[in-house]
C-alpha cells in the first residue's frame, strides 16, 4: 500500500479487507485459430514465433518503457511478420476478421472470456506486475460493532473474480 495511502487509512482509523482476487494487467493475446496452429501459450513462444505473427499495435506499444520495449528487454527481439497500427478500440475487430493475430490487451477485457475466439498469452518472464483486486475500506468503530461485517464483506469480495 502506498506512503499516502497508509497515512489516509491511520488517520481515519481504516482498516483494509483482503482483496478480491483477480489481476487486471496487461498483455498479448492472439487468436486461438493461431494460438494452436504455431503452439503460442507464452510471450516467450510468441517471440520465437515474431516471424509468422501478423502484430496489431495502437501505436503507443512501440514507445512505452513497459510495452514492446520492455517486451525486447525481457524476451527478446520480436520480428514480426508485420506490425500496423490501428486505434485500440478496433484489435479485436481486427483481429476477428482475420487482419492481425496478435494484440497488447488488458488482461481483464470481456473477449478473451471466449477461449475458442482468443488466447491470452502467460507472461512467462512476469514483465508485466498484477494489478489485483479491489480492497475495501472499513472503520474500526463499524467492524467493532458488528463484528461478523468483514467476513461477510470479504465473501463478497471473493466472488468478485477479475479473470484474466
């Protein structure tokens, strides 16, 4: 927890719940027709792969410190079979109409629910950090007076599954 936050939780007599699981981070997803044809399951593979991958960028990837940059740092140079930009809110169009294989996405997007459409790459070299779940905030005062309140609210939490 941050400097900033800590002193806000103390000074209000806060306490934190467990967080709800989950990690809302960034990564690579290809389509799975693509995924299983050149056996990508990692952004290692896709790095060995470069070569046959069509990437589709929004144009920011290529400069961002933690993006393709980072990307190269960890894994490698990847030498994709091409790489055009396109405005993000357009990868997965793109990527359905068989236009590009390959994508930066966040690892929380509502696509890569269908695994027969898309297949999230694992960050095999852990470039990317977990961005978890939301934590509530409790006053002592209130968890005091109804003690069963944080289990309760912590069950809650707990179904609160951000997939990746």
């Amino acid at each position: 927890m941050a400097a900033a936050a800590k002193k806000g939780v103390a000074k209000y007599k806060l306490t934190t719940r467990t967080p709800a699981p989950g990690n809302d981070s960034q990564g690579i997803a290809v389509t799975t027709k693509v995924a299983k044809k050149y056996g990508l399951y990692t952004i290692s593979d896709l790095q060995k792969k470069a070569n046959k991958i069509r990437f589709v960028s929004q144009g920011e990837l290529d400069q961002r410190l933690d993006a393709l940059p980072g990307m190269v740092k960890k894994y490698g140079k990847f030498d994709f079979k091409s790489s055009k930009d396109y405005d993000d809110s357009l990868k997965y169009k793109i990527l359905s109409e068989g236009k590009g294989d390959a994508a930066p996405v966040s690892t929380t997007d509502g696509q890569l629910a269908n695994g027969n459409k898309y297949t999230l790459l694992k960050d095999d070299k852990h470039l990317w950090p977990a961005y978890t779940g939301p934590v509530g905030l409790l006053g002592y005062p209130r968890l005091r007076s109804h003690p069963k309140m944080a289990k309760a609210l912590n069950q809650v939490d707990r179904s609160l599954h951000l997939k990746p």
